[in-house]
C-alpha cells in the first residue's frame, strides 16, 4: 500500500469511525495490508500537520485520535442549534476537580475539603456523564467508595491524560504525616484490586 | 440594624452584590441566588480572606470569624434556610479562635500545635481545588467549545455481513443429536448407500417439477452403468412406497412413465 | 469577518452539520457578519479544490454540501463496520442434517423426528443460502412441500454425491461410552499436571 493511499484511508476512516481510534486500531485494520505502527504514525504526524490551520483538526485524546473543529469557532457552530451548551455549576466542577485531581477520592474527602455534603445529584450527573467511576474502597470502617476519572472524562475536555491537566498546588501536608501514609498505600491497594478484576 | 459594612450578599453572574436595597425588600428569586452563590463554608471563608488581601498562612482568626459570623446573621436575619455547613464552620471558627485565646501552657511547647494549622491546611487545598474548577471550566469543552467532526460515507451500505460457517462433521453431529432427542437411532440408521437412492429420489422429485411425465428409460443412464441403474431404480420404488410418484403403463409393452400423484388426478378428472 | 475565518466556519460546519447544508443556508447562518453569498461561494470552491485529493471530499449533492468519503476507499472503511461471521444455532444444524440425510423430506416430517416445530426463519434462512430446495409436494391433505438439498449444498461442504456424507456418530448423551470415560481420565491427569506445576 503507498504511504498516499493509507493516509487517505485513515484520513476517511478517523470521520467516519463512531469513536477516536487508537493507533493500534488503526494498525490492526491495515493488517491484511502489513502497514506498519511507524508507518500509521508518520501518516497521523502528517496529518495533524495538515490539519493545523484549518476548520478541524486531527486531535490525539485518551481513546484514540479524532477529528473535532477549532475550539474558538465554538460559538458560530453552536448557532446550527437551539439549545445553548450547558453551563455546569461551581459546586459540580469543583467536585469534579477534586476527583480529577486528587483522584482516587471518596465522598467523604470531598466533603471534608469542599465543606460541604456532596449533592447526590452531582455525583450521579457525573457517572452518568461517564466521567466518575467507581475503582474500589477504602479499607476503613464503611468501606466507602474511592471514585476516579475516566477516559469519557478526557476526552470530553479534550485532553489526552491527566498530567495534560493544568497545574494546581499540591495538597499541603499535616502534622499527623504517618496516617495519610498508610492511608495512601491503602488507595493503591484497592486500585490494584479492581485492575485485577 | 446591624452594621453592613461591605459584605457582599452575594454574587450574581460573578460579580459581589454589594448592598442591600434601601427598603430591605428582596426579590424572592435573590435570596436564592445569595443563597447558591457561595458554593460553600469554605467558599465564604476564603472569599473573606482575599477580600481583605490576608494571607491564608497568617489567618487572622479574630476578624475573620466576625465577619463569618455577621455574614451568616444576615443570612438568618434574610430568613434564609442556612444550610447546616454553614453553622459547622461558624463552630469550628469559635473553637479555634478560642484555644488562640487561652494561655498556652509552657510544658506542652513541645506538641503545640497551631489550632489554625487544619483550618489553615483546608483552605489551601479549597483554594487549590477551586483553581483547579476553573481550569476544568476553561478547558474546550464538548459540544460547548468543539465538536467532533464526521463525513458521510457510504461504506458502510456495501458491507456484507459474512455468512456462518459450517463444517461437515458438525452437520453429521447435528443428525446425531436430532436422532438421539427422537431416539429413533437405531430404527434411522443412515447407511452410505441408501443416501445415494436419497439423492436420486429428490433428483427425480425435482426433474417432475419442470416436466410432468418423465420416461422411465430416460432416468435410467448408461453411463452411470449398472450401480447407477440400480439406484435410480431403488429411488423410484422408494418414491412409490412413500406415495410420491406414480409409475404408469397405459398398455403392456408401451413406454412406463413416472409421474406426479398430482398429475394423476388431474388426468382423472378431465 | 475574515474570508480565511469564514473558510474555517464553514469547513467545520460541513463537518459537524446532521444533514447536507445549502449555499443559502451556510449565507444565513453568517448573516450577522454580513457574509454575501459570493464569498460563500468562493469558500466552497475553494474547499473543494482543497480536498480534492483526499479522503474526504466535498460534495454537491441535491440537498446541499457534505464532505464524504472517496468512493475508492470504501471497501477499506467498510472494514470498521465488519462483522465476525456469528454461528448458526443447534436447530438450524439439525434441520439442515436431516434434510441432507433423509431427503425428501417435509417439514412436518422433521418436526416429528425432533420434536419441536421448525421455525420459517431456520427454513428460508437454508433455502437463502442455497442449501436446500423444494423438489415436490406429498399428496396428502395441504400437500406439503418437499425439501431436498441442492448442488450447492454438495458444492459447500466439497461431496461430490450425498453418499460421501460422513456416517452418523453416536450420539454422546448414551451410557456406555468408552470414549468419554477415557476422556474424562485424559482431563483429570491434565488438570493434575497443572496442580503439580
């Protein structure tokens, strides 16, 4: 296959596919053709080089590469609809920072931070947005739920991982250091848990 | 009437609402704004710190706790539904502030710690998370700032969705089970040669679809030679046992033709 | 508003819109910038030509503009949407295998040896493939069709005849089987093989 007739099938595979698509999977759908992964990734370099000035760009997320339009045309294409985008409220964001930031997290820490009872509501708007998920407890009495971001999440603001994710202070420490130590080995605990699930 | 001051009685679209209308009247709908513009204890705190331009580190717990407090009078004055957060802070703030007031005992220098610190540590882990909303809030968003772009295609259309497949082992299994569910094995044993008569019955079956009266010499074929003969002549009994076909001689010596049950009564009856 | 602004809006238009847009559409849309319908034209021109020899391209059809992709590429795309080939169920099989075995046979008859009624999907399903044929009817009350298997059958399963049919095996349900006793033996030391491991 020439370089010219893959980039053209991947170029019209990434708008037509329903979902980003990993360079593996793109990989895999040429492999009756022995395209290679360097190859597939000079294509998606040139690719995003083409797209740089234009109406829509080649953007990586977390699941894959896909093409969305230039973030400040937002405006001008959201006439094509009614409804206006959705505003979300400072008490959602900030428990969807927290969660993205100092994930895994339970209700009760986001609680003790944000000073406040964590609306139901918000937590089930953002598993339902398939932002949260649950990824195991916290071995303490109640055993309460550690929840963390998920790949929806990135790919919702655009982002490839979490360290693309601006920067914010780290969480100060406390006097009482060796609690939070254990604790924190606890959370790494519980995750490996699920991941072997 | 309590003192004002400049407290804000809240926000609206961002911006402090700073005072109270003259005739204390407020539009229901206000209340509620003031009531969710702070998204919190926390919120409130921290926007009194910055207000005033105090460093969190060296929380000035005096003034700070007053106007927490005065803030959270006029909340109850305003007949708000104070959320109860609200008060548990406005303990907290008493209790901080009242340890600062108490002499601290020389001995314990050791383990004293700031009654602040907590207050103190909580602040900057809100003030760091609230940096960290905004940034959420700033960053493109999904249907808000891009959208994910498609073409049309019609590939799709000419997709052909591929066709099972089958082995034939798994056919003769398949003749065993259904045998086995009706156990009829023994009685429905298959034997090889009787499925060429099988063959050669549906054969003539068919050949009787297009033409209605079939020769019987012309089902036998001399190059299928004298197993082949046999066959078909083994099918057409077959096919006359099952009532199938029939097998007519208008007269002795005459051609015996093979022909359709159906034909028969059409014959009859014309 | 800048012509290089508006070819950015309108490539990203094309390329978010649900339906093919218009010329006099994309001219409304920007009727707040006082975009005419020259520049309108021009831009899609100049779309055009720019993806001319792409992956996708834009495309006048009777409903308006829509960027598509290149007709050539579409055997390769249509891989994102193909489908493993699925299995045919027990009861296919076994209607199949009795009409190769004791043809000609009526549906009635097969509902008898198996107990339980053939459904009209099992049977068009067969006679879609070209498997099976109706070769005649029985005289009896409401002449049933007669179903025998046809060349392609033969041609699919490579049999030259229906006598290279293979012998039924026995079925495996029954008691005395030596077979699976001796199987049954194999896994055990298997799995203790394991154990040991």
């Amino acid at each position: 296959m020439l370089i010219q007739q893959l980039k053209q099938a991947i170029e019209a595979l990434l708008f037509v596919a329903e979902a980003p698509l990993t360079e593996q999977q793109l990989v895999d759908h040429f492999a009756a053709e022995n395209v290679t992964r360097k190859q597939v990734k000079e294509v998606l370099n040139e690719l995003q080089a083409d797209y740089q000035e234009r109406g829509v760009q080649l953007i990586h997320v977390a699941s894959g590469y896909r093409f969305q339009t230039r973030s400040e045309l937002g405006g001008i294409i959201g006439r094509l609809w009614q409804e206006k985008p959705v505003r979300y409220s400072q008490a959602l964001l900030e428990t969807l920072a927290l969660i993205a930031y100092r994930q895994p997290i339970t209700r009760g820490d986001i609680e003790e931070i944000r000073g406040v009872s964590v609306s139901s509501t918000i937590m089930k708007t953002l598993q339902e947005r398939g932002w949260i998920k649950v990824v195991g407890h916290r071995e303490v009495p109640g055993r309460p739920q550690l929840y963390a971001t998920t790949s929806e999440f990135l790919d919702y603001f655009s982002l490839r991982d979490l360290s693309e994710l601006p920067a914010i202070p780290e969480p100060a420490t406390t006097a009482d250091q060796p609690g939070q130590i254990a604790q924190i080995k606890l959370e790494i605990t519980a995750e490996r848990a699920t991941n072997e699930e | 009437m309590r003192q004002q001051q400049s407290l804000p009685l809240g926000f609206v679209r961002g911006k402090p609402v700073l005072e109270k209308p003259d005739d204390l009247y407020i539009p229901p709908d206000a209340l509620e704004l003031i009531l969710e513009t702070f998204a919190g204890p926390m919120d409130l705190l921290l926007y009194l710190i910055r207000r005033q331009k105090l460093d969190i580190i060296e929380l000035p717990i005096l003034p700070i706790t007053q106007q927490y407090m005065e803030y959270v009078e006029m909340m109850k004055d305003l007949k708000l539904e104070l959320a109860a957060d609200y008060l548990v802070m406005a303990a907290m703030l008493a209790e901080i502030k009242s340890r600062m007031l108490l002499p601290r005992p020389a001995s314990d220098e050791e383990e004293d710690v700031d009654p602040r610190a907590e207050l103190v540590r909580r602040l900057r882990e809100y003030e760091a998370i609230r940096q960290g909303a905004q940034h959420l809030d700033n960053l493109p968003q999904a249907e808000r700032d891009f959208f994910v772009a498609h073409a049309n295609t019609t590939a799709r259309e000419t997709v052909e969705s591929p066709l099972p497949e089958v082995v034939l082992h798994e056919l003769a299994l398949a003749m065993s089970e259904a045998l086995a569910q009706a156990k009829l094995l023994n009685s429905h044993q298959v034997q090889r040669e009787k499925l060429s008569t099988r063959e050669r019955m549906s054969r003539i079956l068919d050949l009787l679809q297009h033409k209605k009266r079939l020769r019987l010499s012309d089902l036998f074929e001399p190059h299928e030679g004298r197993a082949g003969v046999v066959v078909s002549f083994l099918a057409i009994l077959e096919l006359v046992k099952e009532a199938l076909v029939e097998v007519v001689q208008v007269n002795p010596f005459t051609e015996i033709h093979v022909t359709h049950r159906e034909q028969i009564y059409a014959h009859s009856t014309t």
